[in-house]
C-alpha cells in the first residue's frame, strides 16, 4: 500500500466529489455502443516474434482465447456416459482445438448477429429424486480438541484446508511476508517465508525461513498448508528472460507497435512544452521548485502490491509486446520438510502449465486445480504438442514439462474456448504415490468449491455468459470422479456461494435481466439491458435442478451469501442491505423466510455462535459522506426475523479511541471484506481482530484493529496496533503486505511484514516484538 | 461479482459485440471523466470515449492479458485524447477553451465554484503533464503502470506528475473542506 501525498489526494478527492456531476448521456452507454460497433470489423492480430505463456496484471503473455460459434445444442440433463469424452489419444484433442481455430479466422461479420439463441435451456424441475444423507458438513463444528487452543484457519467446509499466507499449527507460525530490496537502484520487494517458533508461546523466536529473491526468473508465494512433517507452499514460477522487460533505463524507449501506437516522441512535440522532459533526452527531472521533496508515486487503495521490478539491463526487444512485467508461465508447489523447524529442506516442487490457482487440502491429498489457456495464434503451432497440451514438472520424478497423457485429458461436448481445467491431486505424506493430473478441455473454472467427498467447478456457458455451468467430482478416491455438469441462471459471486449438504448442491447466483433480439434475417440473440435479480438454485447428486428461488432483490446483487445446513443467507445491495434468510429443509421448495433492510453491505458472513451472524462490509458512512469498513451482528435465530443486533463504523471506532495521529478519516476499508480468512475471531476471549487501512486528510495507515463485541452493547474497540511502515528512496511509503493476527493459548499474535508483536490475550497489554 | 474479464475479453475477440459491451460498462463512465477532464468539454468527451471505445474493439486481438483491458483502453483513450488536442492546438482552439470553459453547474455553489477552479486548472496543464495526471488520480494507476501505458519512463512520469501538483496545489484550500 503506498501512501499519496496530500496533494494527490486532495486533488483526487476533489475530482472524487465531481463524479456525480460528470456521467456521461445515453450515447455513451453500452447498449448504445453495441448498436455502434455493428458492422465495425475487427483488425487481426498485429504480432511478432516469440509469444509466451503468462499471466497477472501487466504481464507480457500473449495468450488469446479463441472461441468458436456454434449453434448451441445444449443437452439440459447430460447423461453421465455421453457427457465428457475421453480423448483416446492427442490427435482427438488437436482436431478439437484446430476446428477452435479455424472458425475464428472465418468471417466476423457473420458472428455479429449469426448466434441462435442458447438451446433448450429452462428452469424447469427435474422430479425430485430420494436421495440418501450423505454426511453433513457442519460448518464452525469444532473439530477434535487439542489441549492447545489455537487460531486455525477460517474455513467454509470443516475438514477441507485451505491455504492461507499465515497457518498456525499450535506450537509455530508460518509466514510468508515482503520485504523491500534495491536491486540497480531501484525499489522492488520480494517474498520470503519465515516459521516462527512458538513452543514457549511467550517467547517466540525466529526458526528457519527461505527468501524467494526477485530476479528474471523465480517463484511468488502466494499461501500455504502444513500436512504432517510437511509445509507446501502455493505459488507462481516466474520467467521472465524470453520476454524484454523494461524499466530500469531512464532513456530507453521500446519501439512501437505499428498497428496500434503513434510513436510517442515524434508527435509529443506538438503537445509537451518546453520544460517538458521529453523534449530533450537526458532529463532526470528534478521537478519544479513547488514540489513536495520526494513526490510520491499515487496509488489508490486497491491496487495490488506493485510487481517486483527485475534488475536485468534492456534487452533488445523481440517482439514489442503491449505490456512489460512479470510473466508467470505457471503455478505449483515447493514441498518443504520441516520437522527441524530451523531448517527447511526443500522436498520436491511441483509445476502445472495456467493460473488462478485455487487448491485444497484433504486428509493429506492436495487437490490443485489451475486454468489453462492455449495460445490459439502461438508461432509454433505446428508443434502441436507443444502448442496445446498442458505440461506438469515434479521434481520427484524428474518430470520437466511432461505433457499430459492423452488418456488423461477429457474434452467436453461444447468446447467453446481453447481453456482447459488442470486438476492434480498430490498425496502429500504417502511419496510412494505418483501425483495424478487431469486436463479438461472447455471448463474455464471460474470458482470452485469443495467439500469432503466432491468437488464442484463453476464455468462458463459460450453464447450464455449470463448463466453457469458447474461440473461435479468425486473425490472420494484418489483419482477424481466427473459426476454430472448442471446449469443455473445467472453467476457466482464465490465460494461461499455454493454448498452441498445431505447430497444436494445449493447455490445462489445473480442473474441480469435480458431481453431477445431478432436481426432482420430471423436470427436471435440474448442482450443483458441491466438489471439484476437473484437466485437460489437445489440440484441433486446428479446435478439435476429440483429447487429454486428466483426473483429476490429485483434490481439488486448479491455481496455475500451463506449456507448452513437448512438455511441460507443472503446480503444483496444496491442502497439498502437486505439479509435474506432462506428455509431450505425441503430442497425441491426453498421459501423466504425473513428479510432485514439495512444501509450497507456485508461481503463475509461469519458465524459468531450458531445463532449470530457477524458481517464485515462496507456501510453507508453519512457523516464522512461515503461508504467504510462495517461491522454488524445480526440474530437469526428466528429467520422469519432476522435482527440487527449491533453495528459500528471502523472509523467510529477508531475515532473514538482519540489518538492523535489519525484525524478526521476519510475512507477506510479492511482485506477482511473480501477474505474469509482475514478475519480473526475468537468469541471465547470476545476478540474480533481484522485490518484496516485508512486513509485520513494526512496519508494512509495500516492498522490492526482488535474489537469486542457484545449482543446488547454492541462493539467497542479494545486495542489498535498500529503496523511499521517503510520507505524508498523516494521518500514513498509502502503499507504492509501481511496484517494478520492469531493466537495460541493465553498469547495474541499480530504479524505484519517482519514484526511479530505480541500480547497478553485476556487483557492485551503487550509482551514483546521480534522482527524476522 | 464479475463476469470474468478473461472470458468477456475472449468473446470480444471473436467478434462478440455484447460482450465487448460488458466490458466496456465496466470501465466507460471512469473513461468518460478522465476525457472530460482531459479535453475539457462533455461533447468531446463523449467523442473521444466513443473513438476509443470502436477503436478499441477492432484492435481487441492486440490485448494479450484480458485482465489488463482498463489499462489497455486507457491507454488508447489517452491517445485519443492527446490526437484531440493535437488538432485543437492546430486550429488554435485551445485557447480560447481555456479562457471560457464551461461552468458544470449554473448555481454558483461554493464547492463546485472551487472545483471548477481544479478543473480549469488542470486543462492549462500542458497536454503531457495533464494526460498522465489524470491517469493517476482518476484512472488509478501508479507511475510504473502509466509508463507502461504511455511508453515512457517511469522516471518521467514522476517528473510530470511532481511539477503537476504543484501547480495545481495552490488551489487546493488546506483544509480539504470542499
């Protein structure tokens, strides 16, 4: 988080408080627009030299998805043996994507209005069907306890890890923090992981820990799990050599791309003045004599951490991509051993070809699951293995980007888009056993969610980007199962938006009002003309629809939602925070129950008891005239009246302690809103911790608030710590990356980049502070 | 909830004008603001979002990383609107523009009097130091990602935006009570 200047963020508020004021007329509006672009056609790819595969913000992949049209014959009830074919050998896999391929070089006029509305899609009922019980999962039951009582995991499915940047097994911390390094000059942060020991837990000391340092090539970790003796460390590796990143000389301009730019110098001279930099080259640019010394570089608040500069020179330029920067070819593991704490031995290290990893951890087996994107206009298509077939790399079987075995890989009927699912399952404490990975051609995996025995993937539907298709695993053996793809209106906010319980999935999606357009030869197409409303679909084992609710909160979309057994709740916003409790206990016949209005949004529902539900949103702030950081308690132990028990602004909170560097607070928003497990809560010890960043009429802060709660009196806040900040040589403030807390027994942890501070849990005063 | 850039951004390239639309309703009405603050006007404004927005939409092949569409068509907005200013400068528009900008609103209303005065400020900002202004504070990006954007030197964007502020700092009251 870097802290603006008050000059920046004045004039941004300023402006700020214009929007209103300048929206712009109907001409520009997207409906508008897409009667525009009729007719308009569409410039082929202008591109050079050697693409690569990658990813995140700002990367230099030139990975295009390619999408084929097709009249959509969608089977509603799929059988489970037509469904998804196995490819008996690469050749049915290339033939797939080459018919991806050649469509979309046909003519793009045809597409504009040649698309026949989606099948035969309805909303109908499948007749319910009996369905065994299948083991609940109980969300917040206690697991089997320990004679430690420690902070774990905030977790939607009780016996389903998930990873997480801290993980507290009882007797250490696991932490994976940034750090700032200059590498040529320039500021850039890298990453590293540190265990802390904690068997005496008020006396915590620094055990072993591994720096991931910045560089070309490397590895990002993102989060982790511990398995037995074993860490495993989520992640991103990194190569950056094949593509010329810029950045580190003043001077250089890379060339342009004919097809798209105007050179930038020659026309600037036309519009810069004469003290403009760019006039003469070798200006360093002391500014002018105004300038605040150490002017800051702007960043508003939810900008991700800035990506690590690499400190190599420019290199000629190959190929004058669009965007320089990271360029992550794929996500794995690095498996650490770590029953000597002081010492991490490197196991084994995973790789799997894609992104957007999300994984799971089960009685030891790791479900890692990726999306992987073909590169439909790659220079060497003709090798098509290489093109188009995902690799895995293990260590542990010398596997270097091994393509994935033809018999592994399954296509789907619709194959709309050249985007595979990449599925592993690792057995993390048997090393006798192979990892096992499995690619899906045509599911793009949007979200997933598990429970203990299945595995479900929402994806989308080409041609119907306005419904959700979810493909059902099981995963009761090692090898995972397809089951059934259902399909519901609508999409998915996240997880927490699906759940199964007594072998029915349930799921709440938001869907767009459309409307059907007919073009003058006949041909029809679906148009969202805005407008939203919300659902709550029932399927069974079979991924058969036999329930639903539609039409909640017209107008409105979902924030957050949350299952438990036979209910479920739902925030949906637009003004006003309606909390929805659906009764669910006849899944062919979900009823609304109960419905609370209040400004504001809740985006995490957790449970405070099994009655209480604790939200962390965002709330209309009147008196700094904007939304901030929210917390409320709401009772639904009568879900025919749902109850707001307590509410309190962060800021308000904040306030109230009067400390005197934090004035007058203008905005405020907490990671917590939109991380489950951001948020600690200990309702024993009446500890609610989560951070927040605020911004005040003097700069920016992180801050790690520790709040008590109590269903009478509402919240108060029991102890603001406040987080060390660094600077460059800039004079530019970066905020932290880590602002967690946890506990183990009677000790409090608050963990930020380097500094582990720590306190007394029952009454908070401060014990000490390592830095690591 | 989004409907997922990567997936919009690849219908788009297919010639789905629907889902290029949704794309564009993401981002327009930020677009729409850094124009009108760039250009000065609401007619030219919506000229130059409408320009980049068709532009943007034939040339969509050329965005390799979906999720970086706002940037990508930020930038071709920029370059929209430095053409715009271009030909104005030409035909000397330009400064009569700057003499009578367009009040926003008719009631003299202390607070948007005060903006007003930001705003005008900032179209006397030369083009270049002006563009990459509103890139940060209204576009949201930090000078790394505005150098990749506009193909120049992070360093220089610093530059401009330093000698930006404080030009414009006299005009901010102190005390933020707009």
């Amino acid at each position: 988080m870097k802290k603006e200047t008050p000059d920046f963020n004045r004039i941004k508020d300023t402006l700020l408080r214009l929007d209103d004021q300048i929206t712009p007329s109907g001409e520009l509006s997207p409906g508008t627009l897409r009667f525009k672009l009729n007719g308009k056609k569409q410039n082929k790819l202008s591109g050079k030299g050697k693409f690569s595969i990658g990813m995140v913000a700002c990367a230099t992949a030139a990975i295009l998805v390619g999408l084929v049209v097709v009249p959509s014959i969608q089977a509603l009830l799929p059988k489970k043996t037509d469904f998804v074919v196995e490819a008996k050998n690469y050749d049915a896999v290339y033939n797939a994507i080459d018919k991806l391929k050649k469509q979309q070089e046909g003519s793009l006029l045809d597409n504009l209005f040649g698309r026949t509305k989606s099948g035969n899609f309805t909303n109908d009922l499948a007749p319910a069907q009996q369905e065994g019980a299948v083991s609940n999962d109980k969300t917040g039951a206690p697991e089997s306890s320990d004679s430690n009582s420690y902070g774990k995991t905030n977790l939607q499915v009780e016996g389903v890890d998930e990873a997480d940047i801290i993980k507290n097994d009882g007797k250490n911390l696991y932490v994976i923090s940034r750090e700032t390094v200059k590498i040529n000059e320039q500021v850039t942060f890298q990453y590293k992981l540190t265990v802390l020991d904690c068997s005496d837990p008020k006396n915590p000391k620094k055990a072993g820990s591994v720096t991931y340092p910045a560089g070309k090539t490397g590895f990002i970790p993102n989060e982790m799990f511990f398995s037995g003796s074993s860490l495993i460390v989520i992640g991103n590796f990194y190569d950056n050599t094949a593509v010329p990143y810029y950045g580190t000389d003043e001077k250089a301009v890379p060339p342009s791309d004919p097809d798209v730019d105007e050179p930038e110098r020659a026309d600037d001279s036309a519009v810069t003045t004469k003290d403009d930099p760019d006039r003469s080259e070798g200006y360093t640019g002391t500014g002018s004599a105004t300038a605040s010394p150490g002017s800051a570089d702007p960043v508003p608040a939810d900008k991700p951490a800035e990506e690590p500069a690499t400190g190599a020179a420019v290199e000629p330029a190959i190929a004058p991509d669009y965007y320089y920067g990271y360029n992550t070819s794929k996500v794995g593991c690095i498996i650490y051993d770590i029953s000597d704490i002081n010492q991490l031995t490197e196991l084994r290290r995973f790789e799997q070809d894609g992104w957007n990893a999300s994984t799971r951890l089960i009685n030891g087996r790791l479900y890692f699951i990726s999306t992987y994107y073909v590169n439909l206009y790659a220079k060497d298509t003709e090798d098509r293995l290489e093109a188009y077939i995902p690799k895995v790399s293990d260590t542990k079987t010398g596997a270097e980007d091994l393509p994935i075995p033809a018999g592994n890989i399954s296509i789907m009927p619709e194959v709309s888009s050249s985007t595979y699912l990449v599925l592993s399952v690792l057995d993390i404490n048997d090393s006798s056993r192979d990892i096992y990975t499995k690619a899906i051609l045509g599911v793009d995996a949007t979200n997933i969610y598990c429970a203990k025995e299945n595995l479900y993937i929402t994806k989308s539907v080409y041609n119907d980007y306005y419904k959700t298709g979810i493909v059902k695993f099981s995963i009761k053996d090692f090898i995972p199962e397809f089951v059934a793809e259902g399909k519901v209106d609508g999409q998915v906010l996240n997880q927490f938006s699906m759940d199964e319980y007594n072998g029915n999935f349930r799921i709440a999606t938001t869907s767009y009002t459309t409307e059907t357009f007919t073009s003058k030869d006949g041909n029809t197409t679906s148009v969202s003309v805005g407008g939203t409303t919300n659902n709550v679909y029932i399927l069974n084992g079979n991924m058969e629809l036999i329930g639903k609710l539609e039409g909640l909160a017209p107008t409105e979309r979902i924030y957050s939602a949350r299952f438990k057994e036979n209910m479920a709740y739902l925030v949906t916003y637009r003004q006003t925070d309606p909390l929805f409790a659906i009764d669910l206990t006849d899944p062919t016949a979900p009823k609304l129950m109960g419905e609370l209005k209040i400004p504001g949004f809740s985006e995490q529902m957790h449970f405070y008891d099994d009655t209480t539900l604790l939200g962390v949103g965002q709330g209309e702030d009147e008196t700094r005239g904007r939304t901030n950081v929210k917390l409320s308690l709401f009772d639904v132990s009568d879900p025919k009246q749902p109850v707001e028990l307590a509410t309190a602004f962060g800021a308000d909170l904040i306030e109230a302690a009067g400390l005197t560097d934090i004035s007058g607070i203008n905005y405020t928003y907490s990671t917590a809103q939109y991380s489950f497990k951001a948020l600690l809560l200990n309702t024993e010890k009446n500890i609610i911790g989560l951070d927040v960043t605020i911004y005040d009429s003097n700069g920016t802060y992180n801050y790690y608030l520790i709040v008590g709660a109590d269903k009478t009196n509402g919240f108060t806040l029991r102890k603001l710590l406040k987080t060390e900040q660094t600077t460059d040589t800039y004079g530019y403030y970066y905020g932290v990356m880590l602002n967690r807390g946890t506990y183990i027994n009677d000790t409090l942890y608050h963990i930020t980049d380097g500094v582990l501070s720590y306190y007394d849990i029952n009454n908070l005063s401060q014990i000490g502070k390592l830095e690591f | 909830m989004e409907l997922h850039y990567d997936t919009l951004i690849g219908h788009a390239q297919n010639g789905d004008t629907d889902a290029f639309a949704q794309a564009y309703s993401m981002v327009y009405e930020d677009l729409y603001r850094y124009a009108f603050y760039s250009l000065g006007s609401k007619a030219d404004a919506e000229d130059a979002v409408q320009d980049a927005a068709i532009e943007a939409f034939k040339c969509i092949k050329n965005l390799k990383n979906p999720q970086a569409f706002r940037a990508w068509i930020y930038a071709i907005l920029v370059r929209t609107c430095k053409k715009r200013i271009k030909e104005r400068i030409k035909s000397r528009e330009l400064q009569n523009q700057q003499q009578s900008a367009p009040f926003l609103t008719d009631d003299f209303d202390d607070r948007l009097l005060e903006a007003d005065r930001l705003r005008n400020a900032i179209l006397l900002l030369p083009a270049a130091e002006r563009l990459v202004l509103l890139l940060a504070v209204k576009g949201g990006y930090n000078s790394t990602e505005i150098g990749k954007m506009l193909k120049i030197p992070a360093g220089s964007v610093r530059s401009r935006l330093s000698r930006s502020y404080g030009k414009l700092k006299d005009l901010i009251k102190e005390d933020n009570q707009l």
